[in-house]
C-alpha cells in the first residue's frame, strides 16, 4: 500500500448528504475483484447518461476536477451497503483523501485499509473547505497527515483527529497484509518451535 505523509492537490466539492455506496460504485461493476480500473466508474449514474456519455456538469467531469485527490463531502458519506469497491473506486480514479463531517462506520474503516484518508471535521470547517475547493484547479488543498492538519488554499488551518494506529499504517503504507508481514520473524520462530515441540501437527 502506499505510504500517506502529505497532499497537496485540487479538491473536488461534492456538496450531496447522504452519498450512498451504490452511488459511488453501483452494484453492476461488483462483479470483479481486482483493486484497479473502477475509477471510470465511480460515481457513474452520475458522471454519465444512459448512452455512456459525460455530463458536463457532474464535477468530476470538469476540467478543473478532473485530477482531483480530495474529496470534501457532505454529511454522512459512504452509507448504504457495506461493499469495499466504493474505497477501490476512489482510489483508482485518484482520490486520496476526503472531508466530510461525517461518514458509515464500515466505509470509515474500509478507507483506512485501502490507503485512502478519511478526515472529519466541524461542518463550519467542511463550509469553508468546500467554498475553498469550488474555486476549481487553482485552489489547491494541503493534508498533512503527521501534522493532523487541513490547509485552505488561503493557508487557513484546521486539526483533525486521527486513530494513532491507523495513523501509523498509513504513514507506513502498511495494509493487513503488510501488518502481518512486520510479525514475519515472530511467525516464523513460534513455527520452527512449533515444529520442534510437536513434529506430530
């Protein structure tokens, strides 16, 4: 996984409560189970019509958005059911981070495990970095995940809270996998005297 430290990009505003999971990856695209290619089609019933084509005014279709790597969000982002491609879908179009002032609890986790930042904030705060990011490509957002902090284009800061252990996996680029990867020498010694104690298992 890859390490998260510090972001500095454009933000795409997505001013909508409620965003369910269906809408950021509906549930024709769940048939696959690889990580990549599903950011053509996040938020698809609403980045295009029914003949496949973009609609200009869904801003991710926006050439100033087009590159986004933030998200700011309304409240209660990533509701619905609880299907880890929504997490795979905003990754692989790009996006590393997203502000809200509030997200389901099984797509919180999920982004954790997938390299994604999930940030909550105040909506007061949310107010002002949603304003911020519509002002388009040249209004670029800092996350500083070791700082705890949220930077306004105009330098404005806000602190956010963070579990201290998901801080570290991010910060190490460190998955379930990569978790268990660090115990590897624990692992292997507990099975070597495992073996030695019980050759009969």
């Amino acid at each position: 996984m890859e390490k998260f430290e510090k972001l500095t990009g454009v933000a795409a505003p997505l001013p909508l409560i409620n965003v369910d999971t269906d809408m950021i990856i509906p549930k024709q695209f769940l048939k696959t189970i690889k990580r990549s290619g599903l950011g053509v089609n996040l938020f698809d019933e609403m980045r295009y019509d029914d003949n496949g084509n973009e609609k200009p005014d869904f801003v991710l279709n926006k050439p100033a958005y087009r590159e986004a790597e933030i998200l700011v969000a309304g409240d209660n982002f990533g509701c619905g059911s609880s299907r880890e491609h929504a997490p795979w879908a905003i990754k692989d179009f790009g996006i590393k981070a997203i502000i809200s002032t509030s997200f389901a609890d099984i797509f919180f986790n999920n982004c954790f495990k997938n390299g994604i930042l999930p940030i909550v904030l105040p909506k007061a705060q949310v107010d002002v970095l949603m304003k911020d990011a519509e002002k388009g490509a040249n209004a670029r957002i800092t996350v500083d995940l070791e700082a705890q902090t949220v930077t306004s284009s105009d330098g404005e800061v806000f602190q956010f809270e963070v579990d201290p252990f998901r801080k570290h996996c991010l910060l190490n680029g460190l998955d379930d996998i990569g978790l268990t990867l660090e115990k590897a020498p624990a692992i292997q010694a507990f099975e070597t005297r495992m073996t030695a104690e019980r050759p009969w298992v």
